[in-house]
C-alpha cells in the first residue's frame, strides 16, 4: 500500500513530531493537520478543525480519503473520536473511549492494575471526605492524593505531611476545586522515573526507546510541576533488565488484561513507571503519546513509523529499528508559565530549519532515515506578519542528537542558545539525572 493520504490530529510539539516522522514515510504522500500550528504550517497542511470536533474530523477524512488518522491528544480520545471513525471504516490509530479510561479515570486504571496484579502503588478509592481522612491517618506521609479526571497536570498532590495531604482532600472532596469527582489515596513510592511507551492493538505491544521527562519548571527539579520542560531517550540510569521487566510485568500483562475485561486497547499506551527497590511500578497510564517524550523517541527510531502501525493494525507483530544515536530535548517555554504569560512576543528563530522547510509543503521530499543533529519542533508558535511569536505555554521544543548524551545535549543547547526572545525561558539540565551517573 502506498501514495497514502494521513490526518494527524492536535496542535503542539508532539503532533509536529509526529507529521515529521510521518514524512520520512516512502508510503504517505499527504499529510494534514488538524488543527496544527503555525510552525508545523510551515511544512505540512493545516486544517482549522478542533481536536474534539469529531463531525468535523470524520466528514474531512472522508472527503480526502484519509487512509490513516494518528490521534495526539487525550481529549479527542475521551469523546470517542476513535470510536466514530471505526463505525465509519476509517482506520484510525488510538483507543476506543472505553479503552481511554485507561488514563482517563484512575480508577479505572487502578482497579485494573489490582485486578490483574500489575505492579503499582496500593490505594484506595474515596467520594466521602471524612472516610478519605479517617484512611489518611491510618496511613500517614509522605503520601499521594489523586484527583479521579483531568485537572490540567494539577490533580496531584505529593504530600509529605499528613496537614498537607489533609488540605489536598478538603479542595478535591469538600470544595470541588476539579469538578465533583472522587479522589484515590495512594502509598508513596520513590526511585527514578521513566517513560516507556509502546505501540499496542489488542495483545500485541511493540515497545519503543524509554525516555526521561522534566516535569519542574526550574532547574534541579525546583518550581511548580508542568506538561514537561524537556525529555531525553535513552535512560541510563534505567538498566535493560528492569526495562525488559517493565515490558513483561507491565505492558503485556496490561495490553492482555484490556483484551480480557472487554475494552482491548489500540494506539499508544504510555506507562509512567517508577523503578523502586523493588521493581519497577507504574504511576500513570497515558492512552496517547507523550509529550515531550515523542519529540525524542521518534529521532531515534529507524524504522517506518507508518509501515509499523499499518502492519501492526493489519495483525502482524514488526521489529522496530532504533538509530544507536542519543537525544536530548529543551523545552524553551513562555515567562510565567505553567501560569500567566503573555503571547504574540517576537521569537527570532534563525538557522537552517525555517529556510529548509520552505516549500516543501505536501511534497514530503524530505525522506531520509539518517539520525537528525537538531530538530526544532513548535509547541506553540503564531506567525504574525511573517515574524514568529509565542502562542501557548510550552513554545518550542529543540531536539538534538549525537553520538553520546553528551553530544546530543551539546547540540540541543547550541540551538536554543542561537534562539532569541525575551520572553523565553528554557531549563539548562535536561538529562541530569543520567549525565550525572555517566
Ligand atoms: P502524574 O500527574 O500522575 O503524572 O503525577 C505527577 C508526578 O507525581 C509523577 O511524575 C510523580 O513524580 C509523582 N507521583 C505520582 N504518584 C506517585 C506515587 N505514588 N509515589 C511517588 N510519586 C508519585
Ligand atoms: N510527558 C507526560 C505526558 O505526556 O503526560
């Protein structure tokens, strides 16, 4: 199958990523985004179409004979996008909404890691505030209290005193301060983090480098907590044989156990794992690629993207090939954020990339599957009279690779340091926690 027509849908970092992995695809000759950006227009076709604007999406896809749709975010996944697609022949790459619980309800998610004894933290489940605190004092600190639904990355709280993770309670279950929802208690659990995504439909799971990502806005992990300030792949400090039991222990038992309870999964399934003393557990499931993890881990694979989803779909188990290069990626973002910033404040970019870029729209001559040294993907970018501005919290996204971590950081920072904006602000220890260990 070739001269394929692909729709990807979302507009930040992660989906540029993706539309420029897709372009090295010899099988694709049409990519669209929907909705986009003004930084991934500059090389593919953006369509104005909300993420959730499921009508929308599916009467475009019809119209352009999409012959694969590859969902981003978690809020199209949620209203049943995937579902919609599916009743209308329209191969598309995600979870149904049943299979979305995975990430959007952590109860769900909870109840199935205990159901099928998948390592994880052991918690509890609570709607009434004074049974929740009556569990807390039996429990004490440090101690984590989860939010049941999105709350925008703030739904967690890591209380290390029973006062604090009392007040976490008192907003979520007497004040509401999410929605009326419930809330899970869970034990503390301490070790490096890592992100381990894999390709999954039904009981296959293709598992892909594991990254590390930034979630403090400042420098040696200080600051509010954010949608991830810069990722690295791979880990070092994560040895193959705990990643090989996070892929026997976690990933295919859980890929089988959505098989076994009714909701079989397909698309992305992202573990937010911990490697404790222990062994490694898992914090979250993600339903959807991450983001920033996407922007690193796509560099590094080798092979296909396209061809592996296809062939994945189609009920066939690829081998995926990953390039030896490391990378390394910075989140430059706007001053202020996680919380208020200003847009429409000029961004000088410069380099190569705009200049390469230019014209090459829908032409995909691009192909190449040698390792990029840099890539410069937009998070969140306008063009206003042809200058660039900033238009979102996270704003760019610089990926470099190389040899080592080392070099490939070394490539990332010369990038970001030839990017200029007052409004800027970047950390400068992506990937210290492996470079440390080295
Ligand atoms: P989440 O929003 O679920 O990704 O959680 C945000 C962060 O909170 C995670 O990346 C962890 O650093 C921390 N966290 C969540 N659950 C736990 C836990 N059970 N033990 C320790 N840290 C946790
Ligand atoms: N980087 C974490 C996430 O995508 O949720």
């Amino acid at each position: 199958m070739d001269n394929l027509n692909v729709l990807i849908i979302g507009r930040g970092g992660r989906e540029h990523a993706i539309a420029w992995k897709t372009a090295q695809s010899p099988l694709v000759s049409k990519i669209f985004v929907a909705p986009g950006n003004a930084g991934i227009a500059e090389s593919f076709e953006c369509i104005n179409i909300d993420e959730t604007d499921t009508e929308k999406l599916l009467l475009f896809a019809k119209e352009q004979s999409i012959h694969l749709t590859i969902v981003g975010p978690e809020g199209a996944l949620m209203s049943g996008i995937v579902d919609e697609f599916r009743k209308n022949n329209l191969r598309i790459f995600g979870p149904t909404q049943n299979a979305a619980q995975i990430e959007g309800s952590k109860q769900f998610s909870k109840e199935l890691m205990q159901k099928y004894r998948i390592p994880t933290a052991a918690f509890e489940v609570f709607d009434n505030y004074e049974n929740a605190k009556q569990y807390l004092h039996s429990k004490g600190a440090p101690i984590v209290i989860k939010y049941d639904g999105l709350a925008a990355g703030k739904g967690v709280v890591v209380a290390t005193t029973t006062e604090e993770a009392d007040r976490a309670l008192q907003g979520m279950l007497l004040h509401n301060k999410f929605g009326k929802g419930k809330v899970v208690i869970e034990e503390f659990l301490s070790g490096p983090e890592f992100s381990l995504m894999a390709f999954v439909h039904n009981e296959t799971v293709l598992p892909l480098s594991i990254a590390q990502d930034h979630k403090r806005a400042f420098d040696g992990d200080t600051g509010p907590n954010t949608g991830g300030m810069g990722a690295y792949t791979p880990v070092p400090i994560i040895p193959q044989t705990a990643v090989d039991e996070a892929v026997n222990t976690i990933m295919r038992p859980t890929a089988k156990a959505m098989v076994d309870s009714g909701t079989p999964f397909t698309g992305i399934l992202y573990g937010g794992l911990i490697l404790t003393e222990d062994r490694p557990k898992v914090i979250e499931f993600n339903a959807r690629f991450g983001d920033p993890e996407t922007e690193v881990v796509l560099p590094k694979m080798k092979s296909d993207m396209i061809e592996i989803i296809l062939e994945l779909l189609d009920g066939q188990t690829p081998e995926i090939e990953w390039h030896e290069n490391a990378f390394l990626g910075v989140v430059m973002a706007s001053k202020g954020y996680p919380a208020e910033f200003e847009k429409g404040i000029e961004i000088e970019i410069g380099g190569e990339e705009g200049r390469k870029e230019k014209g090459e729209r829908n032409t995909l001559n691009s192909y190449s599957i040698k390792a990029p040294l840099v890539e410069t993907f937009h998070c969140g970018t306008a063009k206003i009279n042809g200058k660039w501005v900033n238009n979102g919290g996270r704003v760019l996204m610089v990926v470099g690779g190389g040899a080592t971590l080392e070099n490939a950081k070394e490539n990332a920072y010369q990038k970001v340091k030839q990017i200029n904006s007052d409004n800027l602000f970047y950390r400068n220890d992506i990937g210290w926690q492996s470079l440390l260990n080295n």
